[in-house]
C-alpha cells in the first residue's frame, strides 16, 4: 500500500532513530592466550578403561593425569591427601571439588597445612565447596605433619613411596582388583609414620592415580603411551653421568669419619663415601639447615 517513502521510513524506525556524527566502534576484544586443547572425544576408535567414558570431566583426567608417574613429593602427598578424602564417595565427587580443596588447604603446601590450628579445622568445616569431614580434615594436617618429619630425617616422600616399586612404574594386568601385597606393606609404613585414612584400598587406587602401578586396561590407548613415557624417564634418569669419587689422603678420610659418621653423612649433604651427595641430598641438607 504504501509507496518508497513509506518503506523507507519503516526500515529507518526498524534501525531506531538516526543520530549525528561515526558510527559507534564495537568494543575491541581483549588477546586470549591459546585455547587449552580439548580432551579426546568420546568415540568408539579410541579404547579407553571403562569408567572413563562416564563424563568429560573423568575423560580429561583419564587422557592427562590418571597413571602418569609423579615424582613430585608434594603432589604425591596431594594426591593421597585426596584419596583420604575419597573414602566412600565416588573420585567424581573429589574431581569436581578438587580447586576447592586446593584453595582450602593452601595449595596443599604441606609446611603450610602443617601449621593448621583448631581454628582451621573449624573454618574448614563451614566451608561448603570440600567434604566437611572432621576426621578427614586432622588426618590431612596430621599427614602434612607426618611427610615433613620424614623430611627432616632425610627421607624425601617420593623416594620413600617410589622404593616400594624399585623407582620405576609396574604393569599391572588391569584385572580389578583393590589391593595387592605392596599397597598392604606401604599402608602399614604409613600408619605407623603418621598418616591416616591410609588403607589398602585406599593406597593401591593412589598408586594406580600416581603411576606407581600402570593400570590402564589392556586394550586402552593410555596403557602403551604410559609405558612408553616411563621407559623415556628410566632411560633420563641412567644417562645421568656418575658422581666422581675424590680421592682423600689418610688424614682427610680420619677427619670425615672423625666429624661425620656414615649414618650422620645424609643429614649433611654427603655421600656415603663422605664426598658431595647427590643433588637431592645437598638440597634436603639446606633446607634442614635453614629450618634450625
């Protein structure tokens, strides 16, 4: 009905009003640094253990963290800390509460998480992003507690925990089994160091998590790539070249043996031959050191 006017003038008011002077600029976006890449799909070409399809959450943890080895202490003791608070629930509960629990327990710094008071444990306990268990709270610090007076004696976590497999990963059958003999033995030991919510069952799933035992299901993609990636860290670890034994005139040796006794040597950095010890040894023997 209407001519070029009145449809010129329906298509101004559809726009809205005119205004003067340029046109607005839409708001420059802020740089974004790379996109984290996507866990593999869900996808009846990629073989995965069973429990791993359940959700993209449990996905994402399969592919990138469960059984890689963890030389780390602290985030070995992290990771048992979190299987403790597991015990009768599901891992999927403790994964999607994990960033609170970092945040609760300050990273799980252990020397932090140490200095925990009564106080703390009650702040914890109104805290509705972890699991609200008092027992499982006290065993955390008293755990902390426990893994720095293993530290103080000489004895790094990780070495204490890897001794148990001979420093490198076991591949287990992936058959489902809850225990075997080395997570009975290494959960007494921790029992009796200080540790609780420490059980068998408890410490074989943390030795599956951690990659003291590769039990990834035959069949599933992880399971050869976790090998392959183990055999690359043993064979890091023997290119390493071997410490230089000093030589030391009779008088020296009389004098080491005098002012440092082969059981006191850790404790100050030294080898058991009374020479610089390794690496770890001299950095464990500062950190001492800097704690008296």
């Amino acid at each position: 009905m209407g001519g070029r006017t009145g449809s010129a003038v329906s298509r101004r008011g559809a726009r809205g009003p005119l205004t003067h002077g340029p046109p607005r600029r839409a708001p420059r976006a802020e740089p974004q640094g790379p996109p984290e890449p996507p866990p593999r799909a869900a996808s009846p070409c990629i073989a995965r253990c069973p429990w791993a399809d359940s959700d993209p959450q449990m996905r994402r943890y399969h592919d990138r963290e469960w059984g890689v080895p963890e030389r780390s202490s602290r985030r070995l003791w992290e990771k048992l800390a979190l299987d403790g608070f597991q015990a009768g629930l599901s891992w999927r509960t403790i994964l999607r509460k994990r960033a609170a629990f970092r945040r609760a327990f300050a990273g799980f710094d252990p020397t932090r998480v140490a200095r925990f008071t009564e106080r703390d444990v009650r702040r914890l306990l109104r805290d509705p992003g972890i699991v609200r268990s008092r027992a499982k709270i006290v065993a955390t610090i008293d755990g902390a507690r426990a893994m720095l007076a293993m530290e103080r004696a000489g004895l790094p976590f990780a070495k204490f925990v890897w001794g148990y497999v001979g420093g490198a990963p076991r591949r287990g059958t992936g058959r489902p089994i809850d225990r075997n003999r080395t997570s009975t033995a290494l959960s007494a030991e921790l029992r009796r160091r200080g540790f609780r919510f420490v059980g068998p069952v408890i410490v074989y799933a943390w030795m599956q998590a951690v990659g003291l035992v590769n039990d990834h299901v035959p069949g599933c993609f992880r399971r050869s790539e976790v090998d392959r990636d183990s055999r690359r860290g043993r064979r890091a670890l023997s290119a390493q070249p071997p410490r230089r034994r000093i030589p030391r005139s009779r008088s020296t040796r009389a004098a080491i043996d005098k002012f440092a006794p082969p059981a006191a040597r850790p404790a100050l950095g030294l080898g058991p031959d009374g020479g610089p010890g390794s690496p770890a040894d001299r950095t464990a023997a500062g950190a001492r050191r800097r704690g008296r």
